[in-house]
C-alpha cells in the first residue's frame, strides 16, 4: 500500500500537470521517486513532458513578439502556434520511446504508458508531423471510463484534440470534423471541469472547429457548428475577460454572423434538450443566445477601442452597432428592449466622434420608443452632422406668419419651400455624404430613411405640420440631387410622405389663401408617387384621404376602392370609404352603414394599440349612422359594444402613473359647478356602479353588463377594467390596463368640474397601493407602451423562463435602469383613451338629449367629465348644449361654451355654438363676428356656420354675401362626412 506521503506527491503532481505548473515538475519527479522505486515510467513521462511544455512556451514567447493578425487570417486560416523544430524533440521523443518499452509482464503500468504515448503524439504534433501524431492516437486503447478525472482526462481530451486538428491539417475534413465532434462531446460531457490546460486545449480546439466549419459549411452541420460555438463561449466565460480576447473577438464577431444567418434561413437548432418543432421555443432560443453573444462581445470590444480623437472613426464600434441593428428586429421589439438598445447606442456614441450612423441609430430607437422629445433632438443633431440643415437655419426658420395652429391650438410660422431643381441643373453627390466632414460614410438613402420617418413622426404623433413639411422639403432637395440613385420603393414613398405633410399643413392653416396652395401640393405629390409606383396600396389610400379632404368625393372613392382591392384587411381604409359614402352627395345612408358594417367584419384585430384604436372609432362611425338611419334609441342599443371594445385601449399603463401633470383652468369664470349649484342641487349624480350602469340599461343597451367599479373617477377614471366581462375581448384585454390605486376615493382637482360634489372630494390618505406609486419601485411602470409588451414570447429576458441559459451572461437589451416617467408616446396615448372614453359618454348624451331625457344627458356627460374634464371642450360643448335644451339661461350655457374654449381657442363646436346662443339673444353682431372667425380660420369647411353667417348677412340686405355663403355652405354640406375625416391615421 503505498504511503500517505507518496499518494500527497502523486496529487501535487497532478494537479501541477493540470495546471501547466512545469517549473514545478522536477523536484516533484525526484521526490516521487525516491518513495516509489518503481515509479520510473510516471517519473520519466512528467520530465519529457514537462521539457516539452517548456519549449513550447519559449517558442511561444517568441511568437507573441510578433502579433498576429487574427481579424484578417480568421476565415482563411485558423492560426496556430508556433511548431517546434523536429531536432529540438528528439531527445525527449526518444526518452518517451524508452519509458514505453519498459517491461511490464501484468500490465501494471499500461494505463501511464498510455499516458506516455499521447505525450509522444504530442511531441509530434507540436513538430508539425501530423501523421506520425494521428498514427499514434490510434494506437491508444484506453477508455474514458478509465480517466474520469485528474489529468487522464487531460490527457484523454488532449489526444482527441491532436487527433482532430492533425487530420485538419493533413487535408483530411471528414474525420477532422467528425473528431471535433467528439471533442465537443467530451468538453460538454465535463462542464465544470476547470483545469487550466483543460480550458487551454478545449479553447484551442473549439476556436479551430468554429472556423472549420464556417469555411466548410457544406460539410458542417448547422447543429454542429451551433454546437461548437456554444461550447467555446462556455469555456472562455470561465476565464479573464481579457483571455485571449483577439481569437475571442473574432469568433464571436463570426459567431453573431453565423447564428443571425442561420434564424433568418429557418437553419437555425436551439440548444439540446429544446424542441425543434416549438418555433415559440426555438424563437427564445435564439433571442437569448444572440442578444447574450452581443453583449460579449460589446465587453470585449470596449476593451480595445480607445476613446476616439477628433474626426476619428472606430470603424469596429460602427460595425459592431450596425449588426446589432441588423439583428435587433430578430431579437425582440418590446419596450424594456428598446431602452435596452438606446443604452447600448448611449455607450457606442461615446466610443465615436459624432458618428452620424450611431445618432441615426438613435434617432430610429428614440422614435420607436415613443420618446419624441428625445427623438427630435437627435434628429437635429443627425442633420447637423450630414450637413443638411445648418446652425443659421435652425435660427431662422421659425421667422415668419404664423397662419397655421397644431392640435394644441399653438400658432405655427409656415415654412418656406424650397425651390425644385431643374432636371438639367439636378446632379448626383457622392454616394457618401459624409465625406463632406471627412468622418464616416453615409448613405443618401439611409437620410431619406430618416426623413421619411420624421415626417411620419410629425404627422401621426406629433400633429406638427410645420415640422412635418420642413423635414419633407430638406427631404425633395436631398431627392433631387441624388435621383438616379435611390431606388423606386424609396422614391415613392418619399413622394407619398412629402404629400402627407403638405395636406396635414393644409388642414391646419386657417389662411384662405394659402390653404389651397398646400392642398394642391399634397394631391401633385401623392400623384408624382403613383407615377413612380402604382402598385402601393398605401397611396391609394393617402391619395383618397387627400382628395376627400379637398371634397373631391368622387375621385376619393375611386381612390380608395383601388387600395382595398390591393388589401381589403386595412381597416382604416373602410373606415375611409365608409365615411366618403356617408357625404349626402353620394345619396343615403343606408350604402354607408352597409360599407361600415362589412368593413368590421373583413377586419381581424391584433394586438395593436393603434389598430385596436382606429377599431373603436370605426364602431362609433358605426353608432352615428345608426342615429341617422334609425334613431338615437337605435345608437343608445350600439352604444354596449363600444364601451366592451373600449377595454382594448384603455388607460396605457406606461403612463398611468402620471400625476400632477393634468392642466388645472380657473379664472374669471370660476367653478361652473357653483353656477349650477345656485340653480339647482345636482348631488344626484352619483357615480355609483348602479348609476352610471342604469343610464344605458333602463334605455335597452347591451351595456346591462358594465360596473361603476369599472370605470374610474378623477383622471385615473378609464374602462379598462370593462373587458373584464366583455368576452369578445379575449384573452388580451388586460393588455393595457392599469391596476386601480385604490378602492375607495379618487383623485382630483378644483376649478374646472361640472358638479360641485366633485370639486371638493378628496383622495383619503393611504389608499394608494406601493407598486402604483410614483415614488414606488414599479418597474412595469414604464415598460408596456404597447400591447405585445406584456407577452413573454417578446420578452429576451422571458427565455430564462422557457430553458436553462445558453451561456452565461446578461442579456445586452436588459436595461440597467427603467425610468419612472413615462414615455410621450404613452402620454399622448392616454390622453387619447381618455378621449375616446369621454366622447363615448358624450355620445350617449347626445342620443338623450334627442329623445328629451335630460337627466340621463347630464349624469352622462357627468361621467364624460370624470374622465377627461382638462383636455376635451366637448365635455363643455354638450353641457352647453344640454343646458340649451333645458331651457336653461342662456348665459349659463355661454359660460361652458366659454369654458370650452379655454381649452381650446380654436375649437369648432364650441365657438359655433357660442354663436348660436348669440343669435337666441338676438345679438346678430356677436354671432357675426364669431362666424366669420371661424370661417376664416379652422372652421372653413363647416357648412353650418356658412349657412347662419349667410342667414346674418340675408337678415342685413346683403344680398351677394348672403347668395355666396348659402351657395357654399350647400356645397360644404354636400360633402360632408358624418365624422370628421381627421379622426383617420394622417400616415400609414
């Protein structure tokens, strides 16, 4: 039995071996010796191999004063370490050769004489004679099982390694790869092996297997190389991460290349023990082992890049953000993804100098996440940067008269346009636009891209004509230099865009003369991007929009007819048609309730906020012509499914924890609750469940189903919860919701509420939950900006959940932080729910006041109130009318009229009902001024103002006005719709 001390000496030896300790090896060896007699074949094996290991690492040594250019011999040749003159082993060969020609009659010491010989095959390979080493290998008997620790395995892993590479070398692919596996195999076999020349050799091996197969893709399994690269990536996380970070760099950066390609192609295999055939699975898969393999390598990159000088580019980082933008539509597009991207792009711009690809990058990624105010700060920049726009002109193109209002009834300076260039003075600038600086190369389409997508951002989001059109001419210039070099698709679209913004800036400038200017550019555009390409259904549909707008209804169908035939599942687009029928000129509106109610049933909803919103207002077109064909008892019997369906867009709750940002009005009017107060005692409009229930259900609504619980109070107020039992609402009806803050009570403000009960009712103390706090740490706060959000299968994060990780390592789209404000798009998201909400309520009271119930009007527009009091003048625009038709003073009418306008200045209703009151007190100058306000501002195109303003003018012997208003409001009339076309997206 051998002695505790020679067994502590056969320990340190090996795990000396393990961990390539060679100084260490000859006073081991002597030791070993002088308490084992016979152990001269271990003894004279360590001290062959340990006067091989040296001079493997002196020859090494020198090699590294010689760098090797890994990024350019990566994929033509996997680099390999210096090999050893054949001269230089000879003693150490024939050293070996004696060992294993020791006489061993029992087979005693068969399994070291192994171990002897694949340090004999080593001895060859490392002198490049790759047949003797390959010879060798296959001499060897020993078993896995024989070895299951210790150096044996080593050594075991070693023999398969020289065997591959050897037949690598030799020419011989088949085998080599067919070993590599086996090799792959074996290190997987072993995951928490961590013996230092056990990482060293698997890594050398792997790293060469990796490159093998992305040379030799036709011989190579997809599965093997994925298995390959997964299995390399596990053995170097263990490490430093500065370890052989060159040959690291370069594998991953091919790695990331491989494993984009193969998803894209449908090749792509998840790791073992996942199914093939789940594509949810298969998809997670993929999310997480890329997103992982790019936040390696960004580690890594940081690493090297230096911080850049002046006009330098770090043409690795550029490269770098540009495959990961490439790949980012693969890997998710959920919120939490998105301001995971935006920190990784905060990280790239500050390893470059004002790289216009990274702020480009930025700009896209801002836009995508609904933070617009970011967004248009970066697009500046990015235009600064290509030299599109310049200091002076960011100083002065505001100058000028302002002849156009935004949504928010702010006055805007139209823009000035720039001259068209002639065709024969047109010219075509450099591919790369930014040679101009001399910093990095950016394409003219790549520009256009982000014009285009500014536009988009003016147009639908922002409602900020002016913008939209200054963004669309820098645009045309930019077109009319470079045409012959941008593609059809793009030329088209950009044409479609320019004349989206041109027709929005027509809708929203109240001067008379230059209004049909920009009309008529909008509807030139959109017909110069139908020349260029007539197959784009969204044309059709912009173009119909165009010409319905400019009350050209017939074209506007034939218009819109051609794009349904190219795509009849767009629901704007009956929607559009829907309204274009219902114009009295094209007759009844029985054809239109027909178009609607085919419209809903050819849509399929998805999980889209945007869609789910454009379905509700499709409802409520719905719900009007009812009341026109049939009544308001006919509308108030619809009116159930359009509070079901609002579940699908209530409250978002990215912005559901705003607070303190609602518009607080007061002034000279007051509180008109304390108007009312006086009058008349309105407690009871209660917001009870039974109450605001009872409205619609004692009228015969669908509605039977809705609860006070339902539908909150104050500006957390919101129908979310509605869907809760709407079954047509499926399984995605939470999507968008927002937990309540409390049971009891709700928040809001005094000065501008309807009822005086509400104006001093507080929120008690403490009903509010941590997680919907403000100050709380709720982090899906600002996460789900839109419906997908919530779905795991678009979570990187969600496939921990799905299977154990692929590799080690955080996610690069996990944010580090997750803001507690929310995003602008969420806001104006909200806001629009809130809207919906509100005008919901307002057209239930509509239909009452038709049929006389007063008193169901006003607990409805009670409820409109509680909703949305700060932002919507309809709310005060019915009241008014409510209190008209209750022959209320008049006055007190005038005074929510008046109300309404502090909202919004420019609102239409509000200011044509003010003239009303005015002609009810016979007070003709009033009205006529009013009128003639509005009509030469943004109300030009209501026929009924044109028609009290020609009845004021017939009243007053002015008989040519009178004939003109008349003849006008008649045409008006004719063509208008029975809602307003700009309730339709502007941009699709």
């Amino acid at each position: 039995m051998a002695s505790a001390k020679l067994v502590q000496i056969s320990k340190d030896i090996d795990a000396a071996r393990c961990n390539g300790n060679w100084a260490a090896i000859p006073e081991l060896a002597r030791r070993y010796k002088k308490y084992n007699s016979e152990g001269i074949i271990l003894e004279q094996t360590i001290l062959a191999e340990a006067s091989l290991s040296q001079l493997c690492q002196s020859a090494r040594q020198q090699q590294q004063q010689q760098t090797i250019d890994y990024q350019e011999k990566a994929l033509r040749m996997a680099t390999l370490e210096a090999r050893l003159d054949p001269e230089q082993v000879r003693s150490i060969q024939q050293q070996l050769r004696n060992v294993i020609q020791l006489p061993d009659q029992d087979d005693t010491f068969a399994l070291q004489k192994e171990f002897a010989i694949i340090v004999l095959t080593r001895s060859h390979f490392e002198c490049g004679e790759y047949e003797q080493a390959i010879e060798l290998v296959n001499k060897l008997s020993f078993t896995k099982d024989q070895v299951s620790q210790g150096y044996g395995l080593v050594l075991f892993l070693q023999a398969r390694i020289i065997k591959a590479i050897s037949y690598e070398l030799s020419g011989d692919m088949n085998h080599a790869i067919e070993t590599y596996e086996g090799v792959e195999s074996l290190v997987a076999e072993y995951p928490n092996t961590k013996y230092k020349l056990w990482i060293e050799w698997a890594e050398m091996a792997l790293y060469r297997a990796v490159l093998l197969g992305l040379t030799n893709k036709e011989s190579v399994d997809v599965s093997s190389l994925l298995g390959f690269i997964r299995q390399y990536q596990r053995i170097v996380n263990t490490q430093a991460n500065n370890w052989r970070i060159d040959k690291r760099m370069v594998l991953t950066r091919h790695a990331i290349q491989f494993v984009s390609n193969s998803y894209r192609t449908g090749q792509y295999v998840p790791p073992g023990g996942l199914s093939e055939d789940d594509h949810e699975i298969c998809r997670q898969s993929f999310i997480a082992e890329l997103s992982q393999l790019h936040a390696i390598y960004e580690k890594m990159l940081y690493m090297q890049v230096p911080m850049p000088r002046a006009g330098q580019v770090n043409q690795p980082v550029l490269d770098f953000v540009n495959q990961l933008m490439a790949d980012f539509e693969l890997m998710g597009t959920t919120t939490q993804d998105l301001r995971g991207l935006r920190e990784v792009l905060d990280r790239a711009a500050q390893r470059t100098f004002n790289s216009p690809s990274i702020t480009r990058h930025l700009y896209n990624t801002l836009y995508r996440l609904g933070e617009y105010d970011e967004a248009e700060y970066a697009l500046r920049s990015y235009l600064h940067l290509v030299d599109l726009i310049s200091y002076d002109w960011t100083e002065t193109h505001k100058n000028g008269d302002a002849l156009a209002i935004d949504r928010d009834g702010i006055s805007m300076t139209i823009p000035t346009a720039r001259p068209d260039l002639p065709e024969d003075n047109a010219h075509d600038e450099s591919d790369c636009i930014g040679d101009i600086k001399n910093v990095e190369s950016e394409q003219v389409t790549d520009m256009l891209q982000v014009l285009i997508t500014a536009i988009r951002m003016y147009c639908n989001d922002l409602a900020k004509s002016v913008d939209a059109v200054e963004m669309a001419e820098i645009a045309k210039e930019l077109y009319q230099k470079n045409k012959t070099k941008i593609p059809i698709s793009i030329a088209a679209y950009l044409h479609r865009a320019i004349g989206v913004a041109y027709g929005l800036l027509g809708c929203q400038t109240f001067d008379p003369e230059v209004r049909p200017i920009y009309h008529e550019k909008a509807l030139s555009y959109l017909k110069q991007s139908l020349e260029i390409d007539n197959q784009a259904w969204e044309t059709y549909y912009q173009l119909a929009l165009q010409q319905a707008e400019m009350h050209d209804i017939g074209q506007a169908i034939q218009s819109i007819t051609h794009a349904l035939q190219t795509n009849p599942s767009h629901l704007p687009s009956w929607h559009l048609l829907t309204l274009i029928v219902s114009c009295p000129i094209q007759g009844d509106f029985k054809q239109a309730l027909k178009t609607c109610e085919i419209g809903l049933q050819q849509v399929e909803l998805k999980d889209d906020y945007d869609e789910a919103e454009q379905f509700i207002l499709f409802q409520m077109t719905h719900t009007w012509l009812l009341y026109a064909l049939n009544g308001p008892e006919a509308a108030l019997t619809s009116s159930g499914t359009l509070f079901s369906s609002y579940g699908k867009i209530a409250v978002v709750p990215e912005a559901s924890q705003s607070s303190g940002q609602e518009m607080i009005i007061s002034g000279s009017f007051g509180n008109l609750s304390d108007l009312q107060g006086q009058k008349k005692n309105r407690g009871r409009s209660s917001s009870s469940a039974t109450t605001a229930t009872g409205i619609l259900k004692e009228n015969g609504s669908r509605s039977h189903d809705l609860s006070t619980a339902s539908i909150r109070t104050g500006r957390a107020r919101s129908a979310s919860n509605l869907a809760s039992k709407a079954p047509s609402l499926g399984p995605s009806t939470g999507l968008l919701s927002v937990p309540d803050n409390g049971s009891t009570g709700s928040k809001h403000h005094h000065g501008l509420h309807l009822f005086g009960s509400r104006s001093t009712s507080h929120k008690p103390k403490g009903t509010e939950s941590p997680q919907g706090s403000v100050n709380g740490n709720m982090s899906a706060q600002s996460l789900s900006a839109m419906p997908y959000d919530s779905k795991a299968n678009n979570s990187v994060s969600s496939f921990q959940s799905v299977a154990p990780s692929v590799m080690s390592g955080q996610s690069i789209l996990q944010p580090s932080y997750i803001p507690m404000k929310p995003t602008k798009r969420a806001i104006l998201r909200k806001q629009r729910s809130e809207r919906i909400l509100s005008d919901l309520w307002l057209l239930t009271a509509q239909q009452f006041i038709k049929l006389g119930k007063l008193d169901e009007a006003r607990k409805a527009v009670g409820e409109a109130e509680r909703v949305d009091w700060t932002h919507n003048p309809m709310v005060w625009c019915v009241l008014g009318q409510l209190l008209l038709a209750g022959k209320k003073d008049i006055e007190e009418a005038q005074a929510a009229f008046d109300k309404a306008l502090v909202i919004d200045p420019h609102h239409v209703m509000s200011r044509l009902e003010l003239a009303k009151s005015y002609l009810l007190l016979d007070n003709n100058q009033m009205a006529e001024g009013l009128l003639d306000s509005l009509t030469k501002s943004n109300g030009w195109d209501c026929a009924e103002a044109w028609f009290l303003l020609g009845e004021i003018c017939k009243n007053t012997d002015r008989l040519e006005r009178t004939k003109a208003c008349l003849f006008y409001a008649l045409e008006l009339e004719s063509t208008a719709p029975i809602q307003p076309f700009s309730i339709l997206p502007r941009f699709i």
